[in-house]
C-alpha cells in the first residue's frame, strides 16, 4: 500500500471511529482489506 491510500486509510478510520450517532465496530486490517479492494475494482 501506497503512504498515500495508507493515510486516506487513516482518515477514514478516525473519522468513522468518532462518529457519534451510531456505534460502528471497525477493525482497521477489515478497512485495508476494503479500501484495497476498490481500488483493484477499478
């Protein structure tokens, strides 16, 4: 992974980590894997 996907990865992670009107359960290896697998979607 790229520094750069690697830190859009951190973004998301903390972003959706703080959000506050619903409790989400994320791991961030299960983000990775996701994230990874759009950008070789495409």
């Amino acid at each position: 992974m790229t520094p750069k996907s690697e830190h859009l990865v951190n973004l998301i992670f903390k972003k959706l980590k703080t959000y506050k009107n619903k409790k989400i359960f994320l791991e961030k290896d299960s983000l990775n894997k996701f994230i990874l697998c759009l950008f070789k979607e495409n």
